[in-house]
C-alpha cells in the first residue's frame, strides 16, 4: 500500500490529539476536497418552503405519503423540486431517512418502503435528476442556478448534496420527522452525495454510503482487482466534480487526500459504509480499510470508530460495534434490502426505544 496523506497532522505540522485540534483539521480537510475534488458548496438560502401539492395512504395504509414542492431563492432566481416525505401513520418525531434517490417511485427495488415504515422510519425521497440532470449540461435545472465556471465551483454531486441539504431544512418543521436523528443515504455515485451532503452539513447524524467506491468510502492509494480510478471516473463523469478534479485525476497534481479523509468529516457522527461481495468496482475491501483509517478522527472524542479486523470482511459479515458501521453484503453492486435492513438496525441501537 502507498503511503496515505496523514489524516491526524494539521498542515503547519501540529498533530490532532484533542476535538479542538480536530476542528481545525476538519475545516482544511472541508476546504481541500471543496477545492480539489468536489467543487464549493453553494451558500445555504435564508428561507426553505415546502407546500404539500397531495396526500394519499401507502405502504398498506400504514404510511402516509405527501408530494411536497420544496421551494427557495438562489442568486439566479426561484428553485423548486418535488419530494415524497413519507412517514408511519399517526408518527411523531421518527428517525428519517433523505434518501438521494435512482428513480422517482417510491416503491422500488431501491427503497422496500414498507419495511422501512414498519421498522418506525420515515423516508423523504428526492429523485435525484429532478435537481440536475446527470451530463455534462450545467444549465439543466439546479445548475443553471450555479453554473460550473471556475476551478473550484460545484459539480454535480455537490447540486445533489445540496438538495438534501434542502429537505433537512424543510424538515425541521415537520413533527413526524425527528430533525435529531437524520440520515442521508445513497447508493454508488448517490453514496458519494451523501457522504459529501455529510461533510457539509452536521444535522445529518446518520451519514449512509452503499457501494460509493471511487472518490466514496473507497481508497485511491489501495485498490485491488479492477476497481476503479480517480483517472477512469474523471475521463467518463467529469462534471460530477470540480474543474480542478482533472489536474489531480490525471496525474499532474497528487492529491492532498485519499478518501479516509472523507469518511473522516462526519466524525464523531455516525458513518455506515456498505460494500457488496461482487462489486469489484467500488472494492469492498478498500471501503473496509478506509472506514479503519477513518477511525483517528473519532478516537480524539474518546470514542472508537471502526471495530472490526483488518484482513476482509468475509462475506455477509457485519461489524456494528463502534460509531463506523461496516457490512460485506453477499451480491453485486446494488441498494437491496439486506442493506437497509443493516442500517435500520444499526440506526435503531444508537436511538431510543421507540424506533
């Protein structure tokens, strides 16, 4: 394995031994991947809006689902988008999943809704092409209100964070939602959204990363087999990131980073990271070893990080110990059930008895 950059070391050489220390070693780690990787988050609006356009009973009438028109103003005028805020009938203050979603329905082999709702959760889903579309087109949408122009403006995934963002907004308003226990969740280039929407906004104290890979949970200086590369994304989805992602993808610039570092941001919050057994791409051991290096930034708060061993998990294998969830799911790259059933139960050891 390469030597990887030292998460636990400011850049004037002073080593993070305490959670004062850490703050500050967060906010240049924010700084490097905004500047570097990801593009800088768009200021945050003063006002978020959401007016429910309908309502109708699901999930075998034990939900309810509202279709609600977020709405707020950014320096380009009004941005509205549709969500689906769905939460167990007669709830009051659930754990809630944001759930950065593949597809615009609700019941999808990407989200067994009513599971979800039966185990006590709520989901809020946004459809993620509904905020930007995913091409090159940065005047589609959301990104025609922050168009990528320079080295260090959004890409992609961080208009997607952006908008998860949004609906933790919104919800702080709605009793069914308990705006304590928020959990961001995505899936492959979704899963690099939520760990990103993590980074930047510490309401989300859950932040869950299914198959993220490359530029996720997943190492760039440690990969095995045919995963991918920062230089393989960037050739094919070069508007996910900021202009500046190029210099370091191919290779004229080393990077400052490797993805421990992101995993590290959501410290001392939880961080879930699931992998699949088959899913050579993202490289489930490569998530594992990152969720380990990881650990430093939670270990300064006396707290321990990812409880696990180092050689591969074996398949089905789970570890659940510490505040970095970790699971090896049997299969290929894909948000299944057994998925949502190893965060549902992780979420629930760490909230209270009524979930």
């Amino acid at each position: 394995m390469q030597i990887l950059p030292d998460l636990m070391t400011l850049e004037n050489g002073r080593p993070v031994t305490d959670a004062g220390a850490w703050k500050e070693r967060r906010a240049e780690l924010l700084g490097l991947f905004s500047e570097k990787m990801f593009g800088f988050m768009p200021k945050a609006p003063e006002k978020v809006i959401g007016e429910t356009v309908e309502k109708s009973k699901t999930a075998a009438g034990h939900a309810l689902t509202e279709l609600i028109n977020i709405r707020f103003d950014t320096p380009k005028g009004e941005f509205a988008f549709p969500l689906k805020f769905t939460y167990p009938a007669g709830a009051e203050s659930v754990p809630t999943f944001v759930f950065i979603n593949f597809r615009p329905e609700l019941y999808d082999s990407y989200c067994p809704l009513e599971e979800i709702i039966d185990s006590g959760f709520a989901v809020a889903s946004v459809f993620y092409k509904d905020i930007t579309s995913d091409d090159g087109n940065f005047d589609s949408k959301l990104a025609s209100h922050f168009p990528r122009e320079s080295g260090t403006d959004t890409g992609k995934i961080g208009l997607w964070a952006y908008a998860c963002s949004r609906v933790a907004d919104y919800l702080q308003t709605r009793n069914e939602a308990d705006s304590s226990n928020l959990a961001v969740i995505g899936h492959s280039r979704l899963g690099k959204t939520a760990l990103w929407c993590s980074a930047n906004d510490s309401r989300f104290r859950f932040a869950i990363s299914n198959c993220s890979g490359c530029c996720g949970a997943a190492y760039e200086r440690e990969k095995h087999g045919n995963a991918e590369t920062y230089k393989k994304i960037q050739e094919v989805f070069p508007y996910w990131f900021c202009k500046n992602f190029e210099n370091i993808a191919r290779g004229n610039e080393e990077a400052p980073f490797d993805q421990h570092m992101l995993l590290a941001l959501t410290a001392p919050r939880y961080l879930l990271v699931g992998s699949a057994s088959l899913d050579e791409w993202a490289d489930p051991y490569s998530e594992q070893m990152a969720c380990m290096g990881a650990s430093p930034a939670w270990k300064v708060f006396g707290l321990n990080g990812f409880i696990g061993k180092e050689t591969p998990a074996a398949v089905g294998e789970d570890f659940s110990k510490g505040e970095i969830h970790y699971h090896n799911r049997d299969g290929e790259h894909f948000l299944s059930r057994n998925n949502w059933n190893q965060y549902m139960k992780f979420i629930k050891s760490k909230t209270d008895s009524r979930v």
